[in-house]
C-alpha cells in the first residue's frame, strides 16, 4: 500500500469534512477511553471546518486512496492538537510518519494531550520521546488527561 500525506485545504478538500470527522470519530471509539458524552459527527465535522479555516495546519493520510489518518497542528502554539487513524490503520506506521511530519514542522518543540486512559496512545508518544509533564481533568467532559512535551 502506497502512503500519502497531503496539507488539507479546506476549499479544496470540503468534500472530505465529513468523512474526516467520521474517522475522528470511529478512531476515538476504538480507544475504548470514549467518554458516554454524545459526540455528532456533524459537531467534529464543523469543528473541522471552523479550525482548519483558522487555526489548525491539517495533514491528511492516505493509504491508497483511502483516508487512513489525520494530524491537526496548531503552529502558533506549538501544539499537536489531534492525531487519529482509522481503526483498520492503526499499528501500520502511517501514526510514526505524521509524528515525524510533526517534528519537522515545529523542530523547536511541541506539546500534546490525551486521555490518561488511552495508554495505547500514551505508549505510542512516550515511544516516539514524548515526556509526560502534566495531568488534569477536561474541562468539560471531566475525564483525567495527560500533558506530553517533545523534546
């Protein structure tokens, strides 16, 4: 399987917004850490649309011409706001390839969170020289999260 990493542009990609935020969905769920707060794939796909107008640099992953992942920046602070892969792409490499992407594009540092019972997700960074540095609970939806900081 051949894998591309393409920048989304949101005039460009708008097709793909929603099927973006199916994924984001699917992926969170697989987790197992997902909160029984009702989450719409019609929310994600606006929040999508709005951050990605805005704030977030997005990369998209393809295997093929399968959507397989996305990772959303935020370059004006430093911080990998969101990294899913579709269920069926875990484990396959394309999660490495957007960190490295990642670390490209902020080589100064960058800082991430996630839920502190995701810890497959919590291996994955601290394997890839994540260092845990805070934990606090969401803000909204109470769950504990975990603060990670590279380098």
């Amino acid at each position: 399987m051949a894998l591309r990493l393409v920048p989304f542009d949101p005039a460009a990609h708008a097709d793909l917004v929603r099927p973006l935020a199916q994924l984001w969905l699917d992926s969170w769920r697989s987790t197992g850490t997902a909160n029984e707060e009702v989450v719409l794939v019609e929310d994600l796909a606006a929040r999508i649309a709005e951050e990605a107008a805005t704030v977030w640099e997005v990369t998209l992953a393809f295997e093929d011409e399968a959507l397989a992942g996305f990772m959303a920046l935020r370059p004006h602070d430093a911080c990998l706001d969101q990294l899913f892969m579709s269920p069926t792409a875990k484990g396959q490499g394309i999660g490495s390839r957007l960190i490295d992407l990642a670390k490209q594009r902020l080589p100064g540092g960058m800082w991430l969170r996630t839920a502190e019972a995701n810890h497959a997700a919590r291996a994955f960074y601290e394997k890839r020289g994540f260092h845990h540095y805070e934990t606090d609970q969401h803000p909204t939806l109470g769950y504990a999260r975990v603060f990670y900081r590279w380098p």
